[in-house]
C-alpha cells in the first residue's frame, strides 16, 4: 500500500497535537503534585485552568485528528490536509495559551476558538464533498 503525502501530512498534525495533549496533561499532573491535590482541582484556579485547558483540548483535537485521518485517506489534496492540520493546531495552542492565563475571556482564548471551529467547518465541508461519488 502506497503511503500518500497527504498521509504524511496527516500524521505530521496528529503527532503536534498529541504533544499538545502531552504538555497540557503534563502541566496539570505538575501542578496536582505542586499543591497536593489528588483529584479534581483542589480549588485552586491555576489548576482549575490547566485541567480545563487540557480538557478543552480533549474535547476537540480526536474527533479532528480523525477527520483529517479521513481527508488524507479519500485522497484530498496535501494543501488541504496541510491546512486543516494547521488550523487545528494553531487553534488549540492559541486556546490552551490563553486559558492557562486567565478563565476570563481573552484574545487568544478567541482566536484559538475561531480557529479550531474553522478547522471542523474546513474538514466537514471537505469530508461532505469526498463523500459524494
């Protein structure tokens, strides 16, 4: 089986967006173990803000990761994957920046919102196209 470029792709933003998810788990167990908190947040708002950073980001990056899986399996355009992977990543980065920060609403809190919501309207309307024979 011929691997595509468009697979490649594919796996370059799967593999960014794991690590993502690697360094946001990474920075809530640290500072669970920084404030002896077992489970939950403690009631700490900085640990209140990494667990929701880490959780946001795990409500959206799988459900993209697998569409953009899809796109590259249909055989979209490298273009194509290239940019809904960046979209994603940079969406997340910019929301997961900005709600480490603060809970309160900030720029780059929008911007990764806007971001990541234009990836899964980029990748669905994509997805709906390939799907058609």
């Amino acid at each position: 089986m011929e691997v595509t470029a468009a697979a490649h792709a594919a796996a370059l933003w799967a593999g960014l967006n794991l690590i993502l998810l690697l360094v946001l788990s990474v920075r809530v167990v640290r500072l669970r173990r920084r404030h002896r908190v077992e489970f939950g947040d403690g009631e700490r708002p900085e640990l209140a803000l990494a667990v929701r950073a880490f959780g946001n980001a795990t409500e959206y990056v799988p459900a993209a990761i697998g569409a953009i899986a899809v796109l590259a399996l249909v055989g979209a355009p490298l273009v194509l994957v290239h940019a809904a992977g960046l979209l994603l990543f940079a969406g997340r980065l910019s929301h997961a920046f900005g709600l480490s920060r603060s809970g309160e609403a900030s720029r780059p809190r929008a911007a990764g919102v806007v971001l990541t919501w234009v990836a899964y309207i980029l990748t669905a309307v994509a997805l709906l196209f390939y799907a058609i024979p």
